[in-house]
C-alpha cells in the first residue's frame, strides 16, 4: 500500500490510484490517497483470482479559494484485470433512479463507500452503494442528505482495450450530484470497497501481475473549472 500527494485542478478523483504523478492547471488543491488489493497474489488466465478493491482519497484546499467541483472521472485498469459483471445479477440505470439499490436483485451489490464533501463552508456525508450493471456498466449509488436530499445513480461505463490497459472506465458525475440546492458539493474525502463478495467472489479479478510485480493504474479527472489532472503509477503484485 502506497500514499500520494498530488496537485490537482479539482476535487474528485474516483477509484483506482494509488499514487503518481499529476498535471493539472490549479497548484492549490492537493490529494492524498491509499488503496489496496486484497490478496496481491495473481490468479492466471485458467485460474481467475478474485479481489477486493478498497481505495481511499483526500482532498484538501486553502480555506480563501473555491473549491472545484468534480464532472467527470476516466479510470484505466491494469493488464491482468479481469471484470466479471456479466456473469451476475444486475441492475439498470433506470430501475436504480426509481427505486433506488433495494429495489435491485440483492446480489448485484457489489460494495459500498462513503465520505465528507463541501456543500459552501458546511460539511455533508456522501453515502454510496456499488450495484453491478452488466458486462460494461457499473453504477456509484449516492445519497446525499445536505443540503437536501438528493439520491442518483453515478453511471460507470467499462470498455475494454488492448495494450497497456486492459480496461477504461468513464464516470460521469449528474448534473444533481454536483449541485443541490444551488450549492456546490466539492469532496473533501472518500472511501470505497467493492468486489470479494460472498456471491461474487470473481467479480473483480485478477489473471496475472505485470512486469516488475506491479499493476500499473492511471486516472484522468476533469473539474467545473475547466482545469484537469492526470495521474499514474503502480500497486505491488505476486505472480
């Protein structure tokens, strides 16, 4: 497990980083985060081990400047990864914003996080369910009670590629998760855990540890200022 200090243009970077290196154009917000796989031995290609993925995020800003708002999040998924949504029960988008995650099959829930954000100079508590959406789609479920009560599914779709990465995944933050009330919620920080589920063991997995024992990971975040930051870098891994 590594920590990370990093510049950034915004608040929000979701998911997979551990630490790196960012690019962003605001000098004056900064991030710390820790993740860990658990187990880090790889299973193989025959042989799919299964994790679970808990990822912690800080984000801090001087009290005299406004704090970014996140929009939207690209995560890039090491090779020797392996999703499994489409071996398990899911949930839509839709049935997610009538009724929420209990109104889902119980075993599309996949985990759960929760944090603080800013909602002005107030503090509110994000609470967030992840609910499997197919083979390319996983959903952040999240309620927020301040300052007022909003609740959205946070959709994720997953593609796969070739070469370096074997998947991307695109967050897009709704428009009502960014602003309530005509106030804007800008994180503060944020802990997610999903997969090793009892009824879902391989629903995220791993097939091999890349070169070196690491998983390498980047993570690109873009900010309602405009502004973005890049970052990547590697967790370790056992063959």
């Amino acid at each position: 497990m590594k920590m990370l200090t990093m510049v950034v243009a915004g608040t929000g970077a979701i998911l997979v980083a551990v630490s790196g290196v960012a690019v962003a154009q605001d000098p004056s917000t900064t991030i710390t985060a820790d993740a860990t796989v658990s187990p880090s031995k790889a299973g193989t290609k025959k042989k799919p081990q299964g994790v679970k993925l808990t990822v912690k995020v800080k984000w801090s800003s001087p009290a005299d400047i406004e704090k970014p708002v996140t929009q939207r999040a690209i995560a890039f998924f090491p090779k020797g990864s392996l999703y499994n949504g489409s071996k398990y029960p899911k949930c839509s988008q839709d049935q997610l914003s009538r009724g929420g995650p209990q109104s889902c099959p119980p075993k599309s829930i996949m985990g759960k996080g929760t944090g603080t954000a800013f909602a002005d100079q107030v503090l509110t508590v994000p609470k967030i369910t992840v609910v499997n959406g197919g083979g390319n789609m996983v959903y952040l479920y999240t309620v927020l009670n301040n300052p007022a009560r909003v609740q959205a599914p946070v959709p994720g779709k997953i593609t796969k590629m070739r070469g370096k990465y074997a998947y991307k995944l695109e967050l897009t933050i709704p428009r009502n998760l960014q602003i309530v009330a005509g106030v804007p919620i800008a994180l503060r920080d944020i802990t997610i855990t999903a997969g090793g589920k009892s009824w879902a063991k391989d629903w995220l997995a791993t097939t091999s540890c890349g070169a070196g024992n690491k998983w390498q990971f980047k993570v690109q975040t873009f900010f309602n200022t405009g502004g973005s930051a890049t970052f990547d870098d590697s967790v370790p891994c056992k063959k």
